[in-house]
C-alpha cells in the first residue's frame, strides 16, 4: 500500500499481533479502515481481501488460512506447487504466522509474488 497512514496502520497491526496476540474487535476495526484505504488506491483484489479477512475473523474468532505452498521450478523450468498449505485450525502459531505474512504482503503489494500470494489468500477465504 502506498500510503504512509496505511503503512503506519499495517505497522500497528503487525506490532500488536506480535505483542497482545488477537484482538479481535481491534483487528477486525484496523482492518475496516486499512479497507478504505485500499479503496482510494483503486486497488480491488486487495480491497476484497481485506473485507474477507475480517469477516473470516468475525465469524470464526481468528485466521484460519495457512501461508499460500510455494511454487518452486523443475529442471526444465515448469513451476510446480510444493506441498498444499495445512489446515492450521488448531495451531495458534500458524495462525499468527500466516495472518503476519500477509500484513507483510500488504505493504508492497503490488510486487509480483505477494500479488500471487495475495490471490491464494483471496481464493483459500472465498473457499473456507
């Protein structure tokens, strides 16, 4: 994200993850006013994520979606899937890890792997 509120917000969000753990009406509110500024950047995918992670969060009470299995390339150059992501439902460090991976995405999301991660992350909440 480009602007330095939105930075700052992301900054906000990444420290209290790692210091109060989840929080989940402050997530939920921090990620409804990144939401608007994901908007004015026009950026569409990103808004939709942010909406689907809070309302993941809303209904579930945490982040139940793994870190995006990384592609990795063959001797010939094809790109292949590691292994699928896990299902992290009972693992409180996976949840922080992934919901923190993608606070990272977000600040350069424009950068072409985040994009592709970003996309999983929408796919694995449409599908959840």
């Amino acid at each position: 994200m480009e602007s330095s509120k939105a930075q700052e917000l992301i900054a906000k969000m990444d420290k209290d993850i790692r210091n109060k753990g989840f929080i989940k009406e402050d997530l939920v509110a921090d990620l409804k006013e990144l939401r608007t500024y994901a908007i004015r950047e026009e950026d569409p995918t990103l808004t939709k994520v942010l909406r689907l992670i809070y309302e993941h969060i809303e209904k579930y009470g945490s982040f139940n979606i793994p870190i995006p299995a990384e592609m990795v390339e063959d001797d010939e150059g094809n790109e292949l899937v590691m292994e699928a992501p896990e299902n992290i439902e009972d693992d409180f460090d996976a949840k922080r890890e992934s919901l923190l991976y993608l606070l990272s995405i977000f600040k350069d999301n424009r950068n072409k792997y985040n994009r592709i991660d970003l996309i999983e992350y929408r796919n694995q909440l449409m599908h959840y």
